[in-house]
C-alpha cells in the first residue's frame, strides 16, 4: 500500500479523478495541425519523456490505483522504442495512445507488431469524412492515410478509437463521418468527439473554448517538464510552455505530485461535468 | 562594494522568467495577491510551484513579527541584503524598513555597503555587525560578538534571527541570478 492511502481509488471511484495516467511521450510530430495544443512540429524540442521514467509512472501508477495508461504527445510513434514500451506498459494497465494514424503505411506497420492482441488501442485523429474538411487543419494527404490505416491495424489485431475534434464542421457533416468510421470498422463507442482547447496554436489561430481548470476534467499528467492538471493542459504557446495548469515540477515518486493533485480537486468540476475527453 | 549589477528598475527584462497571474501554476495561484500584483521575486519563484509553495509559509513565518518586532526582522533583512548586495532586495527594504519604523537615517546606513554602526544605536548596532560577520564570514561568528548579542536578545531569539539571515540570503541569491526588475511600487514610492 502506498503512502496515499487508497485516495486515488477514490478520487477516480468520486468522479473526481479521470482513472487514465498520462504520459507526455514527445512534443515532435510529422505534422503541424493548426490546432496544435503543443506547437508541435518535426523541427520543434522533442523534450522526450525517458523510457525509464515512463515505466516507473506507470508502475507507481498502478500501484495508487490508477485504471489506464495514455500516451500522447506530439506524435508518439516517432519513438522508435515507443510499440515496444506501449506493449510493455500494458502488462501493468490499459493502454491508450493518441496517434495522427500516418506513420502506418506500407511495411511500416510492422513496426507495431508488439501491440498484436495487446491491450494496447490506438486514438486515431480524423476530424472529417472527406480531405476537402480534413486535410486543411491537419495537412495534405492526412484523410488518406488515416483511412489507408485504421482497418489494417484492426486485422492485425491492434484496437482503434477514433477522436474528432470540432472547429466547424456541422452535423451533417459528423453523422457522414460517423458513417465512415463505423464502414472502416470502429465501433460507435470508440468515436470520441471534443470541442476544439483554445490553447496553443489554436489561440493563435482563433479557434476552440476556454479550456482552463473550470473546464477541464482532472486527469494526472507526467510530462518531462512536471506534471500537470490535465493532458489538455501542458500546452506550448509562441515556444513557451504554459504553466498556468501545472500542478508539481515533481514526477518521480508519483505520489508526491498526485498528492498536490488530489489537493486541488475539491475546486474542479467533476469529470462527468466536462466537455472535453 | 559595489553591486552585483545595476539596481533594476521596472523596466529592465529579467535574467529567468517571470511568471505571470495568467500562467501562475494551480498551486500557488493563491499566493498571488487578489487586490495588486505580485511582487518579481514571487513571480520568478513560481517558475517551482513546489518550491514556492514550500517557501511562502517559512518566509511568512521567519518574515513576522514575534517576541522580535518587525523593525529587528527588518535590520537583519536589510543588511544581510546589503552585504550580498542585492540589487532587487536593498531597495525593495529600504521601503520595509522605514515603515516598520526604523529612522531614514538607520535605513541608509543599513543598506550601505559599508558597516552601518555609528548611525545604528544598542541592539540594532550589534546586530548589524552581527549580520555583516555572518554573511562575510559564512556563518562562523567569534565568541565574543554572540557573548555581545546575548546581551540584547534571547537565544530562541538568536536561532530565529541567524533563521532569518539565512533565509534572506537564499533570496538574494536567486534575485542575484534571475535579476528580477524592481516591483513598480518600489519604483513609484522611492
């Protein structure tokens, strides 16, 4: 037993605490979405979370109680030890990784055989039912790979989500994209649709809602640079990090962060009150 | 003795950054104050929320008044500032100082590079050379200036006081580095 007592357990079993840990793999990325919470790009600092700290959250996170494990970035899968580490991680919990879908082509899904009949799901961004709406926010070519993508990773036995995010598009637009996700074999379930944060590289753009400690649910998230609020939170506006959502510069034990954590939650909403997942 | 570098005014860009409200971290947005800004040198300690949250309660404490009034707190503040010439903090006291009461003249003196005793009279005198040795010396004090000091306080008096310069002298070293610009209430008021 830890010296947090069950609180976790709790916190999460309240509703006051998301039951996924996060860890913030990487802030680079293949791509550069004008949305970007993280300013991320191939050019930017990948400021990668180590391997070996990455394993020890986990662990501990186990241990308190926690129910899952995110991965996000950045795009993870530029780590080449990340299929691996992923497999790794889900002997302890649940994994989830969030991915644009585009690394995938060819033989280069091969490199994520670790994760074959794993608990291990890919979150696959698409925001559209056709690259005309799709490709503008998130680059050329992005529908056709994502939609290239997501049934083999099915047949190969890797679990997909799709996450879309909502700068726009109407609702006929979203009940076509449904259509298409459910055709490309994902279930209605595994569709997660969230406003655009207005952080980032959204602020700039003028997109998205007020994403602040009122509006965002409490999920633990380790990052190279501490830990935060939430996933939403350790955002990068003009090359700065924001700090207004940091909760401890401390990540290792996680319990000593998670403690500062848990006692801030009595000032956020609960997470079924939350737009944003 | 010069200092460390030119006193800063409110214009000057620090040397570490300043952390506004807006990105103050969730754990110590409450230290920053609701009615006015935030002073620099919290601004540049809420870069480590942790350490700022750890440090404000101390300070608070070893800051206040207790069986030791304000004016004391005030000269141990102020010329161990001023031996370690720190260019944010011996202004910023001089303020402090002469609202809590100690005299122009004893405010000068105190932030002077130079050891203040002919314009300091009975405790605050020895005092002030207690603070010089101390900083000067990293912490060694000769026999018979404590046997001197006692003379005028307790010793739970003297832990609190040495507490203090130490404490003191931790925030004149990160002002010394981050260089923070002066608050703009110390501008306006000097």
């Amino acid at each position: 037993m830890n010296d947090l007592d069950g609180s976790v357990r709790e916190a999460i079993e309240g509703g006051l605490l998301g039951e996924r840990l996060w860890l913030y793999s990487n802030y680079h990325c293949n791509l550069a979405c004008a949305y970007c919470l993280t300013e991320s790009a191939p050019a930017v600092p990948r400021r990668r979370l180590p391997a070996e700290a990455m394993k020890a959250a986990a662990v501990e996170g186990e241990e308190l109680g926690f129910g899952g494990i995110g991965i996000t970035g950045g795009e993870p899968f530029l780590r080449r030890d990340l299929p691996g580490l992923a497999a790794e991680l889900s002997e302890l919990l649940p994994v989830l990784v969030l991915t644009n879908g585009t690394l995938f082509a060819g033989h280069r899904i091969d490199r994520l055989d670790p994760l074959r009949d794993r608990d291990v799901t890919l979150q696959i961004s698409l925001d559209a039912a056709t690259p005309i709406v799709n490709d503008p926010m998130r680059g050329p070519g992005n529908f056709e790979r994502v939609v290239a993508a997501i049934p083999r990773l099915l047949e190969r036995g890797i679990g997909v989500r799709v996450a879309t995010t909502i700068y726009g598009q109407d609702e006929d637009e979203l009940d076509t994209l449904r259509d298409l996700v459910g055709y490309l074999g994902v279930r209605p379930d595994d569709h997660v649709v969230r406003p655009t944060a207005a952080r980032g590289r959204a602020v700039q753009a003028g997109l998205g809602e007020q994403a602040g400690v009122e509006e965002l649910p409490a999920e633990v998230t380790v990052t190279v640079d501490g830990l935060f609020w939430s996933p939403f939170a350790p955002t990068v506006r003009g090359g700065r990090l924001d700090t207004d959502l940091l909760v401890s510069r401390q990540t290792a034990p996680l319990s000593a962060g998670v403690r500062k954590m848990l006692g801030l939650l009595g000032r956020a909403p609960t997470a079924e009150a939350a737009r944003f997942k | 003795m010069a200092l460390l570098n030119d006193r800063p005014d409110a214009l000057v860009a620090a040397r570490l950054p300043l952390v506004d409200r807006e990105q103050a971290p969730l754990t110590v947005r409450d230290l920053y104050p609701s009615d006015r800004d935030a002073s620099n040198i919290t601004k540049t300690l809420a870069g480590s929320p942790d350490t700022l949250g750890a440090l404000a309660p101390f300070l608070a404490q070893v800051m206040n008044p207790t069986t030791l009034d304000l004016a004391t707190k005030e000269v141990v503040v102020l010329r161990v500032s001023a031996v370690n010439r720190c260019a944010y903090c011996v202004p910023t006291h001089e303020l402090a100082a002469r609202r809590a009461g100690l005299s122009p003249r004893a405010v000068a003196a105190l932030a002077s590079p130079q050891p203040p005793a002919a314009a300091l009279e009975g405790a605050h005198r020895v005092l002030a050379r207690y603070c010089d040795q101390l900083v000067a010396d990293a912490g060694s004090v000769d026999d018979a200036l404590l046997a001197e000091l006692r003379g005028h306080f307790e010793d739970h008096e003297i832990v609190e006081l040495t507490v203090l310069a130490g404490a003191i002298t931790m925030l004149n070293y990160v002002a010394g580095v981050a260089a923070p610009p002066l608050d703009p209430w110390t501008v306006a008021e000097r």
